[in-house]
C-alpha cells in the first residue's frame, strides 16, 4: 500500500519499500522524511519551502500522516453579543455580521430572538445551531404555559436551555448564550456555555468580541441605571468590539425587555 504525502520528491515511498529501515514504525520513517528533505534543501537552496517543511515536521515527530501537519483554517464564526440588567428592565444586543473564517456570509444575521413576551436569548456562535435552540426553548416554553396557565420565569427558561445543551454535550450547539428577562417586576439575566453552565449576573459579553467589550461594561455599567440611561453604554461596548473584532461589524440589533414587553431595534453604526 502506497502512503501520499504532502512533499512532492516522496511521492513515490511505500512503507513496503523500507521496511528494512523503518518497518511499522511511523517515526523512523518520518525520520527519513526530514533527512530527505534537509539534504534537498541543502542541494539546492533556491528551494526554501522544502526546509520549512522539515522544520514543522521536527515540531512535531509522533503524527501520522506527515500530511496532516499543512496549515489549515480555523473556521469558527465571529460575534460580539452582550446583556445588561438594569433598574427597570434588561437590555440584549448583537452585532450583525456572521463571518466564516475570513469571509462575510452575511451582513444582516439575527443572533437576538424572544423566547416568550418578557423573555429573550443572544447568542454568539454557529447561526443554525442558535436558531434550533432558540425554536426548541419557545416550544417548551408554550407548553409549559399551557400546562400550567402561567409564563415560565426567567431561570425556568435559563435552566431548560441549560438542560438542552447538556443534553448535547458530547456533540453539543456551537453556541455561547445570554438570556435575560423581567419575572414579576424582576430583571434577570444568565450566561450558558455550550455544555450547560449556567451563572446569573449584572452583565455579560460573549463571543470573539467579548474581550473589548466587557471592559467598557466593567467601567461604565451601573446598577441604578434605567434602560435608557443603560442603552449607549451598551452601543458603545458592541461598537469598541467591532472596531478591533474583524468578525463583528455591519451594525446592531437591540432587545428591550420590560414588563410592558419587548421592544426590537436596529442601529447601524456611521
């Protein structure tokens, strides 16, 4: 059986060819590799790729095929997504672009949904996997007002995402998530990891952007404040993280949550 690697000049190598010098054993023959390829090198130096090649193969010896050492793209999406408490209701907001690597696929995704009429999620993370989650935690949610004639609180909901996603935890959602809402003149807010982790708290920031705006949050955020007060200390945390995120951009949308209801809003950012 013949082993393709990612070098050109051992193509042709099988491991039948030298099991006298390298038998089964991945290393030795990897050992061969470089040998190879620093005397190709050496012979001739107009060829520097080849030299490179060795280096990363010395990096890392014990892997197996050589090949799977070449560097790949990390594609993991983008986003910026914050939550807020405040005196008199919650603030939920994300930016709109979701990135796939280092292209754009969109400039308008939602990642802010509303689970019931005083309850919302933000996510950061794959968008399919946010929008499955999100339409699972409604349903549950309006059967559990059914059953009960009554809205599901906060931390019901906060708990009932939590057992969605351990549930999935050895292929779980790609996707960190804020929820927040008002439970009988209440706000609340909590933040889930991917597994089911769930930690109640003032404010939040998830994402590749989180990093930038959570130190605007921590220097401006203030209990006492009302929504309104709250609402540009907010934008400006979400617009921090996309002037140094590049996978977070194109503007933002904003979620309102009082007793009185949610309020949705779009802001796009000059």
């Amino acid at each position: 059986m013949e082993l393709y690697f990612a070098f050109p000049f051992v193509n042709a190598i099988s491991t039948k060819n030298h099991q006298g010098s390298s038998g089964s054993n991945p290393n030795l023959l990897d050992n061969w590799i470089v040998d190879h390829i620093e005397s190709q090198a050496f012979e001739n130096p107009s060829c520097p790729h080849d030299l490179d090649a060795s280096l990363a193969l010395k990096q890392d010896r014990g892997s197996w095929p050589p090949s799977s050492l070449m560097s790949e793209e990390r594609y993991i999406p983008g986003a910026t997504t914050i939550g807020m408490v405040c005196r008199d209701g919650v603030l939920l907001a994300s930016e709109r672009r979701y990135s796939y690597g280092t292209f754009v696929m969109s400039k308008g995704a939602k990642k802010v949904f509303s689970i019931t009429d005083n309850i919302g999620v933000a996510c950061a993370g794959i968008v399919g996997d946010m929008q499955v989650l999100t339409r699972e935690a409604r349903a549950y949610m309006k059967i559990y007002q059914y059953e009960r004639d009554r809205q599901g609180s906060v931390k019901n909901t906060a708990k009932l995402i939590a057992n969605l996603l351990s549930s999935r935890r050895m292929f779980p959602y790609l996707a960190e998530t804020i929820i927040a809402g008002v439970s009988n003149g209440k706000p609340e807010l909590y933040v889930l990891d991917a597994i089911g982790s769930v930690l109640a708290d003032k404010f939040a920031a998830v994402g590749t952007g989180a990093p930038i705006a959570i130190g605007v949050l921590e220097s401006e955020y203030n209990e006492g404040m009302s929504v309104d007060e709250a609402k540009p200390v907010l934008l400006r945390a979400v617009k921090s993280a996309m002037a140094r995120d590049i996978s977070s951009g194109d503007g933002v949308d904003l979620m309102v949550i009082t007793e009185q209801g949610i309020r949705e809003e779009s802001n796009r950012f000059s």
